[in-house]
C-alpha cells in the first residue's frame, strides 16, 4: 500500500539513499512560478533542495531536515533545479544535480558537503562535457561511481549526438524532432553525444565518475535497452527510455528503471554490467495522476521500497506533485512484482 511522505509541501523525483544506517530522501521542490504549461517543462521552476530523512517507510512520514542547496548559490547555474542524487564516498557526500545555465543549456553540477543532509557548497562551474537532467549515482561494490542521466523534450537530450571513436562531445546544432539528423557547423554550446540507427529510440546516458567525483572519467556511453530478441528498443516501443534513469543491483543483478515519460510508466531492464546492455523487463508501476512521474528504489532494513510522486494532492497539477512510497517485491526469479498505486 502506498502512502504520502510529506504533506506539507510540494516534493517530486524522490532519490532514496541508505548512508549511516538512515534512509535519507533527496527530492525537488516543487513550486507556482506562475509560469504557463509547455512541452518543454517551462513551468518547473524548481530553485532549491531539501533534505528528508524517514524512519519508518511503511507507515511515517518523511522529516525536513532543511535546505540544502538553493540556485543562488551556483554560480553556474541560473534557474530550474530540477532531479539530484548524492553519494557517499570516504565520509563526504555529492550531491549530484541538473539546472539550467544562463545559456539555456541543462548541464549537471557537484556540490560536497561532510553530512548527507548538508549544506552542500557547489564548485563554480558545472562538470565538464555533462549536458540533459535527472542524474542518478550508483555506487557499484567495487567502489566505482557512475552516472546515469538524461531526458528527452525539456531535458534537451535529443539535442546531442554520438562521435564515434570514444572521443569526448563536441558542438553541433540541434536536429529535427529526434535529434538524428542535420548537425550542421559547431556552436558555443549544442553538443552532439548519439547517433542512433533509424528509429531505434533515444537511450540514456551512463558515464563512471573520476575519482574526486567532481568529473566525467571518460566520454558518457549510451545505455542500450534490448527487447526480447535483442534489438534495441524502437523510438514507437511505448516502453522506451525518456527520462528518470536510476539503477540499483539485486542478487547480482543491475537493474536500469525509468520513466516513459508520454506513455505512463515507470519501466526496468536488468543487465550484467552497470553498463549493459540492458533487456526489457517489465513494468514496475500503475500510471500516476500526473503527467509522468519519477523513482528511486533502495533497500532499507531488509525491505525494498520504490519512491515515487504523483500529483493527487494538488488535485492534478502536473507541476505540484507529492512524494510517495511502497513496498517493492520480486519473485523467485528476481523479476520486480508491479505495484499498485492505491
């Protein structure tokens, strides 16, 4: 059974993380800009970050703990705080977020602090050849740390393109409708990062973070969602990627989520490396009030739990959307059993 985590407020795309042995909950904060509904998600002003721990996810609510990073104090960035995660490595914390620059242009930003619920002081710029929103950091057993991220439309993802060979992005122009075509000369700021074949869908982005957690590694990858047969899935599949990237590993397993965004679901793929390729799996979600909605799954005291939000308590407002949790279940064959949202 699912319930409401903070009444108080407006809170959406909920990350869940287990650091000291607390759940803590890193959502965005939702709020009436008075800016008109558009396609391109104009009317989610978000501009700060609150903290949340939560001691009992089957039945309490969720506690503020303050916030923890607001625009004005990213030099880079000018407005729109949307998605963030934060992950934990030798006993300081990254909050890993997606904001607007002053050049139109959604890039992702760091900001560190010595406790998971902050203050978290951001770096003056944002990380190098990162580009689109909704960053999750996973980080595997191993120690590594990766990012996954991107989102379609407002998300700015179709407006970049792969250069084969590994090499880091470089400009180019916005295409048509899927971002494929016409790369035309190189601009301040457009880069291309995918070429995709035909009409296989736009994937998300997954790149391992350097060891200081303030930069790309290496070039970001395509994360590659496979159907049945081992094809890509196609741009018209209504289970393709379209934003809301979080990953997590069960009995071994890496499991991709995400959000179809347009079609209604939250949607998995399970893979063998944090990599992939990944094979569609299934839904994990009945579709929200709201226009779509955004996860995060995590293990907390030997239960698993999604975290999610719909737009219920504003009475259908797609930008005031409330934060949710459930009870998440597999089967003997580890496959995630799909949760009712009642």
């Amino acid at each position: 059974m699912a319930h409401y985590l903070f009444p108080n407020d407006y809170m959406a795309d909920p990350s869940a993380n287990v650091f000291n042995g607390k759940l803590y909950i890193y959502p965005s904060h939702d709020w009436d800009a008075g800016e008109c509904f558009d396609d391109d998600g104009g009317h989610f002003q978000m501009r700060d970050y609150h903290a949340f721990v939560l001691e009992d996810p089957d039945n309490g609510t969720a506690r503020d703990l303050g916030m923890m990073l607001d625009v004005a104090q990213v030099p880079w960035a000018e407005k729109q705080m949307w998605d963030n995660d934060v992950v934990e490595k030798d006993g300081r914390y990254y909050l890993i977020f997606s904001a607007k620059g002053y050049d139109g242009m959604f890039r992702l930003g760091v900001a560190v602090s010595e406790k998971p619920e902050g203050p978290f002081k951001p770096e003056q710029y944002p990380i190098r050849g990162s580009f689109s929103i909704d960053p999750c950091v996973f980080k595997d057993d191993d120690g590594e740390i990766y990012c996954y991220f991107g989102g379609l439309w407002g998300g700015q993802l179709q407006w970049w393109q792969h250069i084969p060979g590994g090499k880091t992005p470089v400009a180019g122009k916005y295409g048509d409708d899927n971002g494929l075509i016409d790369l035309g000369p190189a601009s301040d700021h457009k880069t291309q990062l995918f070429a995709q074949p035909d009409d296989a869908a736009l994937p998300s982005m997954v790149v391992r973070m350097s060891a200081d957690v303030k930069q790309f590694s290496e070039a970001p990858r395509p994360v590659v969602i496979l159907d049945k047969d081992g094809q890509p899935l196609k741009a018209s599949d209504p289970h393709r990627f379209f934003e809301a990237s979080w990953m997590h590993k069960y009995n071994g397993k890496y499991y991709f989520s995400y959000s179809t965004g347009d079609s209604h679901m939250l949607c998995y793929a399970t893979g063998d490396t944090p990599y992939g390729p990944f094979t569609y799996q299934g839904e994990i979600l009945d579709p929200v009030v709201g226009w779509t909605t955004h996860h995060s799954i995590v293990e907390y005291k030997g239960k698993w739990y999604l975290l999610f939000h719909d737009s219920v308590p504003s009475g259908g407002v797609t930008h005031l959307r409330s934060m949710k949790i459930a009870e998440l279940k597999y089967d003997a064959d580890g496959k995630i059993q799909k949760v009712e949202n009642k």
